[in-house]
C-alpha cells in the first residue's frame, strides 16, 4: 500500500501539468483582437467669411412725450378775472388767438379814454398856428387830428419837417401827450390774454370770477399742435445723431407711429446713468398723441463705410476675435467702430478670411478645429443609399 501512494502523487502531478499545458497551447492559438485607435471628437465652429461694406446705424431708445411748450398764464393787471371765448377749465382745448380770459379793464379804459380827449383838445389849439407859421405840415396834421378815435388806437404820429416846428410841437407837450397815450393803450392790451398757440388747459388755478393782482398765477396751458419726446442715448452715440435728422417713433407694439426731427442733442451727461439726453420734434399725424405717452425712437445715426456686423458675444477681451487658419484657431484684434445691443460693427481683417461668429470656451491659438460650413458641405454631398456601420 506504501507503494502505491507515490503513484497516485505523480499521476495528479502530471494529469494537473497536461492541462495547464494544454490551456497555453489553445490560448496560443487564438487571435489577438484588434486595437482600435481612439477616436478624437472634432470641435466645429461657425464662421462667416469676413466682407465689408457701407452699415447703416440705428440708435434705438424710448422716452416719454411731453408738450412742445407749456406756458403759465400770469395775470400783468389787477381785477376781476372774466371768462374768454372757452371754459377756464383744465381738459378744455383752444386754437391760437382764442380770447383764454380777461381782466376787468373799465377804470384803464376810462382814464385812457379822458387822456386822449385831452390830448384832442391840444391838438386843436394848436392847427391855427400850423395853418399860418407851418403851412406846409398844416394838411398832416389835420388829417391826424381827423383821424383820432377815441374808442381806437391812436395812428401814428406825423414827422415834424424843420427843426422849429418840433421844437414848437415839444413846448405844447404834443409828443409826452401822445407817448403816455400809447403806453397805456400797450397796458390795456394786457388786460387780455390770446392763446399763443393751438392747445389745451392743464391746470387752473384761479377760476373765473376771482379777484388777481399782478404776478397771480391763473393757469398753465400746453401746447398739442407740437409735441416733443425726450430719450436717452449712451455718449458714445452721440456722434452718430445730426440735428435735423428725420426719425420715426412708434408705441412697443409698433401699432402707431408719427414722424419726428431731432431737434437739440444735450451736452451734459447724467453722472448716475451715463446718458445724454436727445429732444425729437413729433409732427401730430393722423394718430392721436398724447402727453407723458411712452414711446420708441429709432434713429438713423451715420453709416459705417468698409465695416461688417457681427454678434458681440463673438468678440472677447475687448477687441479680439478668432479666425480659422489651415483648421486652426488664430486670435486677431479688430478695430470696432460702433457698438450695438446685440451686434459690434467693425473693420480690421483682410476680406475672406474666416472669423469665428459665435463664443468659444476654452479656445486657444493654434486649436484645431473644422467649420461648421464644411461640416454641412459634406453631408449635403453624401450618397443617401449609403449607410453608416
């Protein structure tokens, strides 16, 4: 039995070294798999070749209407207010030259009136000296004492011919008379007040009826036959708007519109907002305007000669953009001309050269990337029937 044992030992030993060499001789015999080369995504971009030509601009803003002029009415005399041909009412409109109110008047015209009787008077006693001493001024001057009215305006004075007669006129105070007479015909005017404009009545502070002094504030008038709308523009703008400028403005929704004109370009710029104000002319139209309306401006600023537009976001760090060279990325510094909202408009690049359109993270020279412009080219060109493994 001793015997058999060492036996049993070897044949395991060599049934286990048949069967590990047998395992290496059929792994021996397998093929190796293929190593496939790792596949490197390709990065494509937008680009658009680089042309110039004439941009045009447009500086857009928004702003509120407000009226052409706005007047207070000051009453110049004292009295007793009295209605004109409209309601001293705010809402209530007018046309230029309409009577807006009065003030009572009857103790001026009065006193007016007593002066000018007198003044008659000394004219009267003086025609028989012109008739013998000034003969040749003698039909003027009784054409003028014929022609003054009481009621009326006095016409105007006739011109003394040689020196002694105005010397004579001055000793009779023909000259204070008729100045004093005519000062306060120019006083009795401001008794009355004509609308200086077609508009309407904003605010009223004293209504008819109520007693004023010279200085009282009666009302404030607006003016609707011309409006203006004020907007804000950034500095940097400003040189590209010319006074006299023809503009459209419109509401948001685009519905309405009137033309407009700039009119005046501010010169002093808001510290907190870093604008400068810009006044447009509205023309009323058809459309109805109104005062404090919100509305937008476009303005058509001057055009940019041998520029291109593209995105902003496509620029970075100020003046740079990336073009497309032999598949790489080449960074290039452009000369920017006009910054807008979305868009930059600018020159630099020699025309055709492929500049990048869009922002790229983590772009760098000499990156290589392909365009997108190819990318379409092929598929377009590709057979359909074939298809891809």
């Amino acid at each position: 039995m001793n015997n058999r044992k060492p036996l049993i030992v070897l044949s395991v030993i060599l049934i286990l070294g048949g069967s590990f060499g047998l395992s290496n001789y059929f792994a021996s015999l397998k093929e190796e798999p293929e190593k496939k080369e790792e596949s490197k995504a390709i990065k494509y971009v937008n680009t658009q070749p680089v042309s110039y030509q004439e941009i045009p601009t447009v500086i857009t803003s928004f702003g509120r209407v407000q009226g052409g002029e706005t007047l207070d009415l000051i009453a110049e005399k004292p009295g007793k207010i009295a209605r004109g041909t409209i309601k001293l009412k705010p809402g209530e409109s007018f046309r230029k030259g309409n009577l807006l109110f009065s003030v009572d008047d009857t103790e001026a015209r009065l006193n007016l009136q007593s002066l000018k009787s007198n003044f008659l008077k000394d004219l009267a006693s003086i025609l028989p000296d012109f008739k013998i001493d000034y003969a040749n001024s003698f039909s003027e001057w009784e054409s003028f004492f014929n022609a003054v009215e009481i009621e009326q305006p006095l016409p105007n004075l006739p011109k003394a011919k040689t020196a002694k007669e105005k010397t004579f006129l001055a000793s009779r105070n023909i000259y204070g008379s008729y100045y004093n007479i005519k000062s306060l015909e120019t006083s009795l005017e401001k008794h009355r007040v004509y609308a200086p404009f077609n508009g309407t009545i904003a605010e009223v502070s004293l209504q008819d009826g109520s007693f004023v002094n010279p200085g009282s504030r009666v009302a404030r008038i607006v003016r609707t036959d011309l409006y203006e709308l004020k907007i804000p523009i950034e500095s940097r703008d400003a040189e590209w708007i010319s006074i006299g400028k023809k503009v459209k403005v419109s509401t948001e929704n685009g519905i309405n519109e009137w033309d407009a004109q700039v009119s005046r370009i501010g010169e002093i710029i808001n510290p907190k907002t870093q604008t400068l104000e810009v006044f447009l002319t509205i023309t009323p139209g058809k459309n109805k305007i109104y005062d404090g309306l919100y509305l937008k401006a476009e303005i058509p600023g001057k055009p940019v000669t041998s520029s291109m537009e593209i995105p902003r976001n496509a620029v970075y760090n100020g003046a740079n953009v990336f073009v497309v060279e032999k598949g790489q990325l080449q960074s290039k510094k452009i000369t920017i001309h006009k910054i807008n909202e979305h868009t930059l408009i600018f020159s630099g690049l020699q025309e055709g050269e492929d500049l990048v359109t869009e922002p790229l993270i983590n772009a760098h020279n000499n990156m290589k990337v392909s365009k997108l412009s190819d990318k379409k080219a092929q598929e377009k060109t590709k057979d359909p029937s074939e298809k891809e493994i």
